[in-house]
C-alpha cells in the first residue's frame, strides 16, 4: 500500500517549556477527512501550525507521501510543503480581483494560470465574477473565492481551522457540504478542526477526540459515538440526537 498522505509520530509542541500537545500519531489518506475535535484549548489549532509548518514539533516525525517534513534536524517551511490553509477570517486581498486573488500562489505561465483560475470558479459556481472586487460579493461568496485560492496550488493536504464557523447557518450546511465534497474530488487529505461534535459527525471519515494535549481516542464517527472510550467522551457527544 502507498504511504499515506499525512502521517503524525509522537509529535509533541512546548511553548516556554511547557508541553501543550504530547504524543500525537495519526494517519490520514488521500481524499480522507480526519477531524480534530475536541474542547477549546486542547491543543487542536498547535497541532494543525505544526503540520503547517508554522510551529516546529519539540519531538516526532510528520511525513506527507513519505517524505519528512518535520523530524529533530529537518523543518521544511510552510510554502515548500504543499499544504493549503483555510481558518476561519477568509481575508481575501481587497487591492486584488477575484481573479487574481485565486491566481495569488499559482507559479505556472499566465495562460497555464488562466486555465487553472477559469476551472475554479466554474467549480465554484463563480463563473464570470473574476474581474469583480471581492467586496462586491456576499460572505459565502467570499469564502468560496478563498476555497479557490486554497484549492488553486492542488495542495496535496487541506487544513482547515474551525472555517465554517464564522457563517451564519442558513449558508454553513451548503458551504460546508461543498467544501468537502470538493477536497474528496481533488483527492485531497483534510484535516478539519472543530469543537462541535455535530459537524465532526457529520464530515468525518475518522474523528481524533482530543484533550490536554493529547489525542484520546481514533475512529470512524460511528464508533467513537457508540463506544466512547470513556465518561468525558460519552458526555461531550451526549448533546447529538
Ligand atoms: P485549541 O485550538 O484546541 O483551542 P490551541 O492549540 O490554540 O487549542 O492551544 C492549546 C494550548 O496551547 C492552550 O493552553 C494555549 O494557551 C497554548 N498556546 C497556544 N499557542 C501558544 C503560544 N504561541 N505560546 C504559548 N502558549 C500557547
Ligand atoms: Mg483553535
């Protein structure tokens, strides 16, 4: 079997010698959805700026495709990684068109770059609004002109720090679903971070409970809600008709 996309081994951060995440392994396949959940400052947004690239680990191996990205005498930076973020302020360029704001990290020639920026805003169903100003567009179709952006690059793995929570939930389900549905078209590996069990339950292919700092328990949606590994999990699903 090929090496999955992304692959944690016992990766730990401190901040001021103090450990904030410890001992994270996990594995996810291309056009997988792995979501961090878990309550707020357990350790899910370090452990996503450490994939990043934008914190280095204290201890541990993050490879993509095999290839060490961070170990004790290796750290790629965040560009040479192949890896797109999305948080949650989807701040586009204001100087900049739509257009030219999902061409933003393309390298190829401006034709190649054309093709690619045509082909995401029809797969945005933002067709003919590339010369527009992005604040001429409403909020959810700002955040599918960031999810362009994003995508533009054909990042190998997708990380996505709690995005939908900003949108109000008349937009959020559609967003959400389309967002998804697009990473798992392109064969991208997400890892999506959230503290509602709602949303991991419904995204998930694998959720990664965390708490303190650490990872709790692994598995598919199903099985962690019908067999929480302990108390504290049973209770943080137990709000989930
Ligand atoms: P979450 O995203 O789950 O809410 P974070 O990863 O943001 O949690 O934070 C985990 C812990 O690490 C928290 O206790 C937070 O205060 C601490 N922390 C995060 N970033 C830093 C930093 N740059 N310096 C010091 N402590 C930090
Ligand atoms: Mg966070």
């Amino acid at each position: 079997m090929s090496a999955p996309r992304l692959q944690m081994e016992h990766v730990c951060c401190h901040f001021e010698g103090r450990e904030v995440v410890c001992g994270i392994d996990l594995t996810v396949r291309a056009g997988e959805v792995l979501c961090l959940l878990g309550p707020s400052g357990c350790g899910k947004s370090t452990t996503l700026r450490m994939i990043a690239g934008i914190e280095r680990p204290s201890r541990g191996i993050i490879r993509a495709d095999g290839e060490v990205l961070s170990d004790a005498t290796t750290h790629l930076p965040p560009e040479a990684r192949g890896i797109g973020l999305i948080f949650q302020d989807f701040a586009l360029f204001p100087h900049l068109s739509v257009a030219q704001n999902i061409a933003f990290g393309l390298r190829g020639t401006a034709a190649q770059n054309r093709a690619r920026v045509d082909e995401l805003l029809e797969r945005v169903d933002l067709q003919g609004y590339g010369d527009t100003a992005p604040h001429m567009l409403s909020g959810g179709e700002q955040q599918r002109v960031a999810l362009a952006r994003a995508l533009a690059p054909r990042p190998r793995i997708m990380l996505m720090d709690e995005p939908f929570s900003g949108l109000d939930n008349r937009l959020r389900d559609g967003i959400r679903d389309e967002t998804l549905a697009l990473l798992k078209e392109e064969g991208t590996a997400v890892v999506l971070v959230t503290h509602e069990p709602e949303e991991a339950m419904r995204m998930a292919d694998q959720i990664a409970l965390m708490r303190d700092g650490g990872v709790v328990q692994t598995g598919a949606p199903y099985n962690i809600y019908t067999s929480p590994c302990d108390k504290d999990a049973a209770a943080f699903f137990s709000d989930i008709n």
